[in-house]
C-alpha cells in the first residue's frame, strides 16, 4: 500500500454531485477524514452540511455557474490552491440505442463528459498552485459496454480517455490524475434510472415498443436488484477516493467492488465473441429466440 500525504489537514477539495448517493457521502467522508470540502451542488439543499463542508453552488452543463464556483473557491482557498477535485457529477441514461432519444443522448454525455472537462478546466490553475489530485468518477462499464446501457457506457469510456489524455498532459506539472470505478451500489440514482428507461421504452414508436419492452424492462428489474444486493457500499466508495487523494504515489485507477474488479479483468482476458455470448441472454425474450 502506497504511504500517505502527511495530514489533509488545511487542504481544499471540492466533490461535484454531492447533493445526494455518492457524491453526497463522499464528500462527508472527506471532511470526516480533515479535509475542507466544498461540495457542488446544482441547487441549494436545505440540510446544513456536517462540519468540514462547505455547500458549493455548481452546474456543471452551465458554463457561467461554473466560472462562479471557480471564483468562489479561488476567494476562499487563496494562494494555498486547491488540493483535490471529484469529478463525481453524472446522469445514467438506460435504454435500448434504437429507440434513444437524441436529446437523452447529449443529456448524458453533456453532463456526464463535457460538464467534466469543463470543471476540470476552471480548477486546474489551482491545483496546479496546489500540486494536488484530479479524480474522475467512471464506472465499471468504463471497461465494457453492456446492452441497454451503451449510452451510459459511451460517456463513461470517453470519461476514462479523458482522464488518460490528461494524466499525462498535466504530469509535469504535478498534477496526479487518477480514476475511481465502482461497481453497483445502491444509491437513489437507481430510481431515476428505471424512471428515465421507461419514459424513453413507452415514447418509443410501437414495434420498437413491442419488440424491446420485454427484454428491457427484465434487464432494469435484474440491475436495479444487483444494486439492492450489492455488499458494496458508498463507504467502500468513499474510502476509495481517499486513497487516490492521500496516496503519496495514487494509481492511475481504483476499482471498488468484486463486480468492477471482474469486468476489468474479464475484459482483458476474454475475446470479444465471448463477451457477445455471456451478454446474449440479456436480449434473448423470455422463452428463447423470437
């Protein structure tokens, strides 16, 4: 295990998406652990925060909320810099590619990959002054693609190569990159990905309709259960990102969970018409091959 960073005493980080799930927990943990957070959050939350955080008013899809936080964190952190940024921020758009609206589509790669690169632009003079650590929130799906989830997918692989080009744009700089994959874990997010699957399932023109709907809505019950027995939790999660931003020596990536850590292996040892097979009973109908 790598050693750690003396103390995270007096250092700054701030955390997207912590209004709730992960983000929400992440950011406790870190205050918990020393650090001052500051956690982003689109709209004000009426709860006040636990001791160490900071409520951080950011979209990360708006451009001038995202120059406000910036300026914000610069008055407060000053000439000491910022030493951590969790690009947690994210939607998960679940459907089936042919019946995706396009709008779902850059919904989720505007928030989830843009509004990423975004922040990260605003915060790396600071972290920069700071030496400090990038950590970009991807997914297990960042190492395969799983039908009725390849808009999720796509954002998160195009997440993974954004981390990789940066990491190395920026290490002689000092500044670390890392990445932080979990696995399934249940948070409230999961509500609102059955809610947006069966909005897009039920606008669908009827023969899509008809000819998704049953494989679809089984695949949405059987992730939604994954989650709801997953031994992962946010705290895994959560400790997780600690390590990549107290590591003295942080690893380019973290899985968190058994079912992460598989599919990263898996995916380099199987050939991709094994993968095709293992994945096929997800969009075989109940009953065999239509």
């Amino acid at each position: 295990m790598s050693p750690r960073i003396p103390s995270p005493r007096g250092r700054a980080v701030v955390v997207t998406g912590a209004s709730s799930g992960l983000g929400k927990a992440c950011a406790e943990y870190l205050a918990a652990a020393g650090f001052r957070v500051f956690a982003a959050v689109r709209k004000p939350v009426g709860e006040p925060p636990c001791i160490g955080v900071e409520q951080l008013i950011l979209d990360v899809t708006d451009a001038a909320s995202v120059t406000a936080a910036e300026d914000v964190v610069r008055d407060k952190v000053g000439d000491t810099g910022l030493w951590g940024l969790v690009n947690n921020a994210g939607i998960c758009v679940s459907a089936p590619l042919e019946c995706l609206p396009l709008e779902d589509l850059r919904q989720q790669l505007e928030t989830s990959v843009v509004g990423q690169v975004a922040t990260t632009q605003a915060f790396l003079p600071m972290l920069r002054d700071a030496g400090g650590r990038v950590v970009n929130v991807t997914s297990g799906l960042g190492n395969v693609a799983i039908p009725y989830l390849g808009a999720y997918a796509a954002a998160m692989w195009a997440k993974e190569a954004f981390s990789d080009a940066l990491r190395r744009e920026v290490a002689l700089s000092g500044v670390r990159v890392s990445v932080v994959q979990p696995g399934a874990i249940l948070t409230p997010i999961w509500d609102k990905v059955t809610d947006t699957g069966t909005r897009i399932l039920e606008a669908a023109p009827g023969p899509l309709r008809e000819l998704y709907q049953g494989t679809f809505l089984r695949f949405m019950e059987s992730n939604e259960r994954s989650a709801r027995i997953s031994r992962t939790t946010p705290e895994d999660f959560s400790r997780t990102v600690l390590r990549a931003l107290s590591d003295r020596r942080p690893r380019t990536r973290y899985t968190v969970g058994r079912d992460a850590a598989a599919g990263r292996v898996l995916t380099r040892l199987l050939p991709d018409a094994a993968l095709d097979r293992a994945f096929r009973s997800l969009v075989t109908p109940s009953g065999g091959t239509p």
